[in-house]
C-alpha cells in the first residue's frame, strides 16, 4: 500500500516511503528531560519545501500491573 501525506507548509503531496521516516525525540521542560521522560515522535521531511512534518506519537509499552 502506497500512502500519501501532504506538507502543512507548501501543500505538496508525496509518497511515504519507509527508508525516508525517522524518529525525533520531544523534551517537555528541564525537568522532565532530566528524569528520561520525552515523547519519540515519527517523522518525514517535504522533498519540495524541506521542512518536518510529524506523523505520529510512539507509545512507549508499559509492564502490566502485578495480581495480588
């Protein structure tokens, strides 16, 4: 399947490839950068304009809760 995103930028439309997309990470303060927490973000650069459009939050898995 072939996916097309759109820049918010300039308006081009361009094909998503999977070697073009990488991930960014997004520090949310002093604190928060200091204690590991940061959201990764997956992102691609317009081929036309050249800027980053983010696509998506990646969710970081979680342990499940132990039973008592």
């Amino acid at each position: 399947m072939r996916k097309k995103v759109r820049c918010d930028q300039c308006g081009t439309r361009f094909l998503l490839l999977k070697e073009s997309v990488y991930t960014v990470k997004e520090d949310h303060g002093l604190l928060n950068a200091l204690m590991g927490e940061s959201n990764t973000i997956d992102a691609v650069d317009c081929p036309s304009c050249s800027c980053q459009k983010l696509l998506g939050i990646r969710m970081t898995k979680q342990a499940p809760a132990p039973y008592e």
